[in-house]
C-alpha cells in the first residue's frame, strides 16, 4: 500500500462480487487517531489500514477509495496483488544476531566460570587424605 496513488484503482471481494474503488485520499495517522475512519453520508467509501512505516509500526497508512462502476476487461484496474513486493524487515535480522552473540558469549563464560570451579581429582585426593576421609576408588 505504500506504493498506491491518488487516482489508482483497487479491488476488494467480498464472496463471490467483486467492488471496485478509486483512491481518493492517503493520509499518515497516529494509531489512536479515528478521524478519518468515519463514516461520510451519502459516499460508497473502504478504508485499507496498514502500519507504516514497514517494521515499525508506530503510524497508520489509510488509503481511501471510492466505489467506481465495474471496470471494462481491457481497462486496467491499477494495482494488483503481484505488483506488491514488501520492504525486507533487516530489524529482525539484527536482534537475532544480537542474542545469537549474546547467547554465545554467556555460554562461553559460563563454560570457563565451570572450569575453573571444577578441583582435579589429584587434588581432590589429597584434600580427602588431609581430611581423614576414605579415597575414591578408581
């Protein structure tokens, strides 16, 4: 839908009809904002809601289009499904190397925390021997 302008056609379906509508109006509106979802007496309006910009999500994208008569087969009807090619979401691929790198370094502290807490089993015999305790069996 970011690539829709004043003057071009969309389809909508609902069962088996399908509606035609010309874009009258694309406006950026704060998700709260409803001002321009109401209702206009006497006008055959659809309103498409998408979040803007792509991956955000911190605005809505309205694109308003009025109901035009069923377009003739050569006509061309404007934007289709096919022409609709979306913005790669990179955000997503930065946090996952993130808490990959961050996964992975805490593992590897770990690994050496456990190490160096661990006491050779040499050792471990002369602290039972020190202690009066029996040795460990081999």
């Amino acid at each position: 839908m970011h690539k829709v302008k004043i003057g071009d056609v969309f389809s909508t379906q609902v069962g088996d009809r399908s509606f035609y509508h010309r874009v009258n109006r694309i406006v950026t509106v704060e998700p709260d904002s409803g001002e321009y979802l109401r209702q206009v007496a006497g006008a055959d309006l659809v309103t498409l809601v998408t979040c803007t910009p792509t991956g955000v999500n911190s605005h809505r994208l309205l694109v308003t289009g009025e109901r035009i008569p069923t377009p003739s087969s050569n006509e061309d009807v404007g934007v289709k499904v096919s022409d609709y090619h979306p913005d790669f979401p990179w955000w997503i691929i930065i946090l996952l190397a993130i808490g990959i790198t961050t996964w992975t370094g805490l593992w590897a502290v770990d690994r050496k925390k456990a190490a160096r807490s661990r006491i050779p089993r040499h050792c471990a015999e002369k602290s039972a021997e020190e202690k009066g305790l029996p040795i460990p069996i081999r």
